[in-house]
C-alpha cells in the first residue's frame, strides 16, 4: 500500500482518509478507509505497525496534526450554514 490518499486497497470501493502528524521527532501519518474500516500506520513514509507507535518513548510532548479528507460532493458552497 502506498503512503497516499485514494481508493482502498483492501475492498477497492472506500475512499481513504488520512491523519499526518509530528509526535516528538517523528513525521507519522494514519490512513482508514471509511467503508471497511481497514487501517495502516506510516512513519517517514514507510509502512509500520501500530505497537512500534506505541511503544516508542516520546523526544518531546510537541504534537502537530493536519487531516486530508476526501472530497465530499452535494454540499451547500458559499453562504449557507450547515447548522
């Protein structure tokens, strides 16, 4: 599996949404799919299982976190409020 967003890998139909993040010194990114649910961790890039996340001590209690999801269609653009 590639470190991108897309097509799920898994059962080919969910589209993937993906969480990057510094934790301490490490750039990690968490993708999902929204139909299947299939999850992968990334670290740098590379493909790593969750207990090597978890288990890694912290350099910092610094945390920065963007999410990219998929693009939605159907919603109201400019001036109208979803609440």
């Amino acid at each position: 599996m590639s470190d991108s967003n897309g097509t799920c890998p898994t059962c080919r139909q969910g589209d993937l949404i993906a969480i990057s993040m510094t934790v301490g010194d490490r750039d990690l990114r968490f993708t999902t799919c929204h139909l299947c649910e299939a999850k992968w961790w990334f670290q740098e890039g590379e493909l790593v299982p969750l207990t090597s996340i978890l288990f890694r001590p912290f350099v910092s209690s610094t945390v920065s976190v963007a999410c990219a999801f998929a693009p939605l269609t159907g919603l109201p653009t400019t001036g109208t409020s979803l609440m």
